[in-house]
C-alpha cells in the first residue's frame, strides 16, 4: 500500500478521535463548535482528494467542491 493513504488514513483516526474528545468536554462554546466543523472540513477534502482521486480531477471540480465545502461550514457556524 502506498505510504501516502496510510499516512492519510492514519490523520483520519487521529483527527477523529481529537473530535470526540472535544465534543465530550463540558462546555460547548463557539470556538469548540469551529473547530469541530474545521476538522470535519479537513476531513471532508482528505477523503475527496486522496480516496477518490479528486486530485486528478478538472481544476473547476476541485475548486467548486471547496467553495461549496467553505460555504456550507461557514452557513452551519453561522447558524449556531
């Protein structure tokens, strides 16, 4: 297997499993909220790109899929 998706797949868990410890904390306040739709998002585009070969994709389809992404965190941040 190549290095590369192990080394993704293994910021997968590590990003996975910070987000559960977070949202188990006694307080939910807006920056905990943030950062756990910046981890989702970062999550989002490592699946996208590294296991479904976004990367070799049109520019327009990379760029659209991330504008989309940033403007769909940012409506759910904004409605919190």
């Amino acid at each position: 297997m190549k290095k590369s998706l192990l080394f993704t797949y293994g910021l997968l868990i590590a990003l996975t499993l910070f987000t559960a410890l977070i949202s188990k904390s006694d307080f939910l306040s807006n920056s905990v909220i943030l950062l756990i739709m910046f981890f989702s998002a970062i999550k989002f585009l490592l699946v996208a790109f590294q296991f479904m070969e976004l990367k070799k994709a049109n520019p327009f389809w990379r760029l659209s899929l991330s504008f989309v992404l940033g403007l769909l965190v940012l409506v759910i941040v904004l409605i919190k």
